[in-house]
C-alpha cells in the first residue's frame, strides 16, 4: 500500500497507509477463498521483488520503481515476461484499490480482483 499511496503523482498521505492496509485486512477477511488465493498469488509475486529482493525490506523509493518498472509496456501485444509484469501491477494496483478506493466493500473487492 505505502509503495502506491506515497507515490508523488498520487497525493496521498503516506499515514494513511496504515488504515488502508487495515480496511483492506477487513474485506479481505470477508472474500472467498478464491478470491483471498488470487490476493495471496499477487503478493507472493510481489514480495519475490526485484531480482529476487524482499518487496517488503526495500526502500520505498525502490518498491515504487520496481512497481512503476512492472508497468512499462514495449510491445504492443505483450506476451512472455512483459505480460507477467503487466498482470502483476495490474493485481497490485487492484488490490490498492480494495483498500483506498471509494466505499470498497468486500464484495466490491472481490469483483475488482477477479478482473485480473
């Protein structure tokens, strides 16, 4: 949450990432267990990181490159790694959503995710 919310372009304070990641434990708690396993994917994804590097032990600056990295799009009919890196900020930003988005609820979230 805190590597999209204190992104500069978004103009979020990055406090709020503490209350995000709890609204975002809530309705996590209420989807379905499809749904909690397709979160679980996008975030052990996630947290294998660049090169191999814990997401989560990086500094912010670096997580925000990483994830702005996963986003570049070279073809334009990505396929291969470039696709997988597309579908991996495509989960993240999702599940962002789920937690800052306006009056995302769990069912909400749950549609929002399986979009991906």
């Amino acid at each position: 949450m805190a590597a999209v919310v204190a992104e500069p372009a978004m103009r979020v304070d990055p406090v709020g990432a503490n209350g995000a990641a709890a609204h975002f434990a809530g309705v996590y708690a209420a989807w379905s267990v499809d749904a909690r396993q397709r979160a679980d994917d996008v975030l052990e994804v996630l947290e294998r990181g660049p090169r191999g590097a814990r997401f989560s032990r990086q500094p912010r600056a670096a997580r925000a490159s990483f994830l702005r990295g996963c986003t570049r799009v070279t073809s334009t009919f990505p396929s291969g790694p470039e696709r997988e890196r597309l579908a991996l900020a495509e989960g993240a930003l999702a599940l962002v959503g789920v937690a800052v988005g306006p009056g995302e609820d769990g069912e909400a979230g749950e549609r929002r995710l399986a979009s991906v």
